[in-house]
C-alpha cells in the first residue's frame, strides 16, 4: 500500500455518523478499533460504517492469517504508527475485530478515522 486516493463510494450519512463509540481508549496510550472485513475484494478500501464498525473491503483471503495482517497494515497505515503498534485482540477468526492500536489517543485516532470517513478513500 503506497498510499490513498479518492474513492466516491461512500454513502453521506456514513460520513456523518457516529465514529465516536467506534473507538475507545484502552488505557495505557493505547485505543481500541471495532472493524468489519470483507476479504477477498478486487481492492483494498474504506467501505464505510457497518453496524457500528468500520467497514473495509481487503485483497487478502481469510487464510493463513493473511487477512489479519492486512487489516492491521491498513490501521496502523491510517493512524500512522508502526504496524506493529496495530494488533487484534478480538475476532482473529471473524469478520467483526477488535483492533488494539498503541501510541495513539482517542482524539488523535478519531481525526484520522474522521479523513477517511470525509473522504471515502482506497489503497492504490
């Protein structure tokens, strides 16, 4: 992943909702992120707000752990930190996760997830 680009897919009232109870301080300099996977895409983007998740569609299958590191990759990308900062506590073998990031807070995480909610964007 080199980086995002526009995607216009985004529905506006997903823009406009409430990605607040999407992520939780966990203590100790760290944040929780509730996320929706669909594996397999043709590409790697921001879908939008599922069920009080945020919804991304991955190129990696859901085998051998592949899906997993995507999506931390793409976390860890987004609130710029090391992918290692980016970890799931919850849901390894699911399509709903619980994403622990460190080094981020709530407020620093919320801006980041605000962009790409505002702007509906894709790997390239």
């Amino acid at each position: 992943m080199s980086g995002w680009e526009r995607q216009s897919s985004v529905k506006e009232n997903d823009k406009k909702s409430d990605y607040c109870e999407i992520i939780r301080d966990s203590g100790k300099g760290s944040v929780t992120i509730k996320v929706f996977i669909q594996p397999r895409a043709s590409r790697n983007r921001f879908v939008g707000i599922h069920g009080g998740e945020l919804k991304f569609a991955i190129t990696a299958p859901p085998v051998e752990n592949a899906a997993n590191k995507m999506i931390c990759r793409i976390i860890a990308e987004i609130l710029s930190v090391p992918m290692s900062n980016a970890e799931i506590i919850s849901g390894t073998s699911s399509r709903h996760k619980l994403i622990s990031v460190k080094g981020r807070t709530v407020m620093e995480a919320s801006a980041s997830i605000e962009k790409i909610i505002s702007a509906g964007w894709v790997s390239q």
